[in-house]
C-alpha cells in the first residue's frame, strides 16, 4: 500500500473534502440530527472555499493515492489561538494513525500562524476523539453541560 500524504488543501480539493465530511457526519451517532445538519451547512464546498482563501493552513488533508481519506480543519482563533473544528478519518482509513499526523501537522503550522496554543471540544461520549487528544498531551480544561445543541462537551487545550 502506499504512503499517505500530508498537506494543504487547496480549493481544488474542497468538493472531496465536502462530500468526506458529510458522508462521515451523517454517521456520527453522539450527534442529533438537528446537529448533523448544522455541520454538514458549515462544510459545503463554497465554505471550504472561502475558508482556505481566508488562511491557506486552516484545512490539512490526509491522501491516499488520488483520494482524501483524512482532514483536520481548523480556525485561526484570536490573540495567537488556533481553534481545532474537527478531524474526521474516512472509515475505511481508520486506525493506521493519520489523526496523529494530522495532529502533527496542525501544530507544526502554529509557528507560520503566529499561535502559541490550540484548542478544541469533544463530546463527553467520543471516546476516540478523547483517547486520540490524551495520546496527544491536550489537557481537559472544562465541561460544559447541556452547551450547542443541548449537547454535553469537554473543552481541551494544548500549549505550543
């Protein structure tokens, strides 16, 4: 099997990237519809567009061959922060450690972004998504109950 391939979307890639997305978020099972919904609309193609016009390093991709099978998409926050939207692997790719190099790549951008610290949420039954940021060294700093959705989350951060 070949290597997977680490890099920057362009808006050549946005279309994938959308269609990656929405297929995954459909599955999500600790997400109501309602929430579903809404983050399907925050990934559509003129969004991801706009989104990398804004800040070239806000979208990483993972690629195996011709096809994304991983991003992390993420937010330049304010005064040196980096918010971390989401990191979704396709199903089929998951557990050979692309959210690590993802992850990897996301930090390794702070220093061209000028930001000392990202952080994220996670919902307090996302198992995966709280193993892979403890495996990581992002701390919990918060639980926010009954938050988006009527939702429960954990807040985390990570120092760079």
């Amino acid at each position: 099997m070949s290597e997977i391939q680490i890099s920057f979307a362009t808006t050549n890639h946005s279309r994938q990237i959308s269609d990656l997305l929405i297929s995954n978020i459909m599955q999500l099972d600790y997400y109501s519809n309602v929430a579903k919904q809404k983050e399907i609309d925050k990934y559509s193609v003129t969004r991801l567009d706009d989104k990398i016009a804004d800040d070239s390093s806000s979208i990483i991709i993972a690629s195996h061959e011709e096809l994304i099978v991983g991003t992390c998409i993420s937010s330049f926050d304010v005064c040196g922060l980096i918010w971390a939207d989401l990191i979704l692997i396709y199903v089929d790719y998951r557990g050979r450690k692309i959210s690590r190099l993802l992850m990897s790549a996301l930090e390794q951008s702070t220093e061209s972004r000028n930001c000392h610290k990202i952080w994220c949420d996670t919902r307090t039954n996302n198992q995966a998504s709280i193993n892979l940021l403890l495996k990581n060294g992002y701390e919990r700093i918060a639980t926010l109950k009954n938050h988006w959705y009527n939702l429960d989350y954990y807040l985390w951060q990570k120092m760079i």
